[in-house]
C-alpha cells in the first residue's frame, strides 16, 4: 500500500515536472548570446567572489534551530512538556545573549 | 493506463496552479499601485489581469543572454526543479476541497523541507552566475535566509503543536470543529505573516534583490526563459506560503457557522478569498514601507521575530501543561 501511494506521488511530481520541462524547452527564443557580468560599465572577470562568512554565528545557530523546530514538534505529540519547557527556557535565554557575543 | 492518468494529474495541477499564481502577481502589483497612486497593470485582458501571463510569454520568446564561465547545467536544472517542486509541495494542501490532492503522513514536514529548498536553490543561483552583484545578492540571499527560516518553520510547527498531528489534513479537521488556530495563537500568526514577506522577498525585506544598489542582486544576470521561470518560482513561492497559512492558521474554506463543503466549490472560493485577502496585506506593507539594510533584518528576526515564537511556544506548552488545550 505505502509503496504503491509512494509511486503515485513520483508520477504526480514527474507529471508537473514534464509540464515545466515542456514549457521551458518551448521557450528557447534563438541562439544564446554569452556576455561578461554585468558590472556598471567596468570590465570583471568572470569569477565568483571569495567572501568571507561574517555571520557564521548566525549560521551555527540556524542549523541547530532548524533541526529543533521538529524536535519541538514531535515533543509536543508525545506529550514530554516538562523537559521541553526546560530546554525551551534555556534556548529563549541563549538567543538574548548571542548577539551579544557575536559583536565582541 | 492508471499511470497516464497519475502524469495528466501533474500536468493539469501545474497548468492551473501556475495561472492562479499569474491572477495573485496581478492583485498584489494593481494593490501596490493603487497604494502609491498609480494604475498599475492595465492593458493586458480586463484591468490588465492577464499581465503575469504576457510577461512570462514575453520573457520565454525572448533571446536569453547569460554571461561567461556560469554553470550551465544548474541554471537550466535548479528553475525547473524549483517550480515543480513548489508546485508538488502546494498538492498537499487542501485548498481545492476538503481533501488535499496528495496525501502522506507527516506532510507538513515535507513541505517545510520543500519551501527551505527553494530558498537555497534561489541563494545557489547567484552564486553560479560570476558577477559581482549577483554574489552580492547570493549572499544576501543567504543571509536572509538564515534569519527568516527559524521563525518561519517554528511558527508552522505550532498547529502542529496544537492539534498533536503533522497532516495538514488533521490540523484543518480540528479547525473545522474548533476555533481557527489565529485565535489560539496570535504571535504565531504574527511571526508567520512576517518571515512570509522575508520569505518570498517582498519590501522591507528586499535586500538580496535590491534594484537601486545591487541592480537586482541574485537575478542580475538572468534573462529570457531563465528569468522567466524565476519569476514564475517567485510566484509560486508566494501562492505557497500563503495557502499554508490560510490552512494552517485561518481555517482553510471553512467559515464559522457555515458548511462551506456541502456547497461545490463554495470551500474553494472562500479559501481563494482568504489567500487573496493575504496578498493584499502583503502588497500593502510592500506599498508603505521601505527596504531595510540586511544586518538590520538579522537583527531583527534574531532578537524580535524568533524569541516572539519561543514566547508562544513556551505558551503553548503551559496551555497544555494546564490541559486548556
């Protein structure tokens, strides 16, 4: 049963994919012409920027959150209130501190 | 022939979904408009309506000019998949009838990872092109992203929270019966509304686009069908975010009182309603607010946005702690 309603749903997505497809290859309007950047008028080589990551405090912080939005979820199915109020509590209290620290 | 009939699915759902996203392009351009005493779209079909679907043709029969050294490959594969993914993810949310299109369990989850995914393949396309601006704009992008999804994704855990269920389908059954989840939680509400318009980068929240500085940032060097279709995911995206809070915080077609199922296509009409009174919201404070600088919206999704969603979950846990709900 599952497998089965897991192949309707590929042919769903292939479906709506074939659709996209179709509409994109239809949509070829002559030979592309290939360009330098665009740059306001100055000549740039064509290279990807080495940035560097400032906010990788906010980076380290995002996984870790995103990861526990559906640890919350499941939490609040099972029922474990107790404990998750706790880590709850503690969470709330390192995100006021955080950005203190990033700007030191 | 089962299989023909699953595909024809596909096709006809994104045929459709694609022309309603092209009608909400055109409310929330003629709302902003009339916002700011302009006219907005006008020549294409009645009041311009048709306007979404002329600039897509316009832009599909268009000559695409891509610069030197980007990855051909992905600016050909990551559009595609965007749309088709943003449009198998809108399957699962009954907003037709009662009943979703696609069902599985724990549906919500799926379609948080498919709206992430979307943000990255947006972020990931500034940075396969080799331009300045749209690194910059990738960048920014990835900032962005990083500071809304947070938010976002907890405050569509919290029905999930409330009605103890990951099916879309569940939380709608229990808004049928009960009260709308906005009234439950407010502050969920709220953060949901905000990170939407971060997330679907409409002003204040605009910074990775930014025509005046970064003269488009990660769409700079788009053109052609390229472009188009990234306008199209844009709109989709839209049409996504929204309709997830219309089902999961303003009870989807139901109406208090009324049985909007047992009418035909009443449940559809007054979720379309709903979906649309969203949209001008959005367009509104897109009409009378102006662009915020990007570490200004980190600081603001860190320090405001996010501990807002904690303060309704640590709620909600009491609340139920209590047996309230």
């Amino acid at each position: 049963m599952l497998v089965s309603y897991v192949y309707i749903l590929g042919l769903v997505l292939l479906g709506a994919f074939l659709f996209y497809l179709i509409l994109f290859i239809l949509g070829k309007g002559g030979k592309e012409k290939r360009v330098y950047p665009f740059a306001s008028g100055e000549f740039y080589r064509p290279i990807r920027i080495p940035y560097r990551v400032h906010f990788i405090y906010y980076v380290a912080l995002f996984a870790a959150f995103e990861t526990f939005a559906v640890m919350v979820m499941l939490a609040f199915i099972a029922r474990i209130m107790v404990p998750l109020a706790i880590y709850l509590s503690l969470v709330f209290l390192a995100l006021l501190m955080a950005p203190k620290v990033i700007t030191k | 022939m089962t299989w023909m009939i699953y595909l024809l699915l596909g096709f006809f759902v994104s045929l459709f979904l694609m022309s309603i996203s092209f009608i909400f392009e055109w409310i929330e351009r003629k709302t902003v408009a009339r916002a700011q005493s302009r006219i907005g779209p006008l020549l294409a079909g009645p009041k311009g309506i048709f306007q979404g679907f002329a600039d897509f043709i316009k832009l599909m029969i268009k000559r695409p000019v891509i610069p030197v050294g980007v990855d051909k490959l992905l600016l050909f594969v990551l559009p595609v998949l965007g749309v088709t993914l943003a449009t198998f993810a809108m399957m699962f949310i009954p907003f037709f009838s009662e009943k979703p299109i696609l069902m599985y369990t724990s549906d919500l989850v799926y379609i948080m990872g498919i709206s992430a995914a979307l943000s990255v393949f947006i972020a990931f396309t500034g940075y396969i092109s080799p331009g300045p601006y749209s690194n910059i704009g990738a960048a920014r992008y990835a900032e962005l992203f990083i500071s809304y999804e947070v938010p976002f994704v907890l405050s569509l855990a919290i029905p999930a929270m409330i009605v103890r269920s990951l099916e879309i389908d569940n939380i709608l059954l229990f808004q049928k019966t009960s009260l709308w989840i906005l009234i439950l939680a407010p502050l969920g509400f709220v953060v949901l509304f905000v990170s939407m318009i971060s997330k679907i980068e409409r002003i204040p929240f605009d910074a990775a686009e930014a025509e005046t500085e970064i003269a488009g940032g990660w769409q700079v060097e788009l053109s052609g069908r390229y472009l188009a279709f990234y306008k199209l995911l844009t709109n989709l995206k839209m049409l996504l975010v929204v309709f997830l809070c219309v089902a999961l915080y303003l009870g989807g077609g139901y109406l208090p009182g009324i049985d909007t199922a047992a009418i035909p296509g009443l449940y559809f009409l007054v979720f379309i309603g709903k979906a649309i009174i969203l949209v001008v919201l959005i367009a509104l404070t897109e009409a009378i607010m102006a662009r915020w600088r990007i570490d200004n919206i980190l600081n603001y999704f860190w320090r405001i946005v996010t501990p807002l969603v904690f303060i309704q979950i640590i709620l909600l846990a009491g609340f139920v702690a209590l047996g309230i709900i």
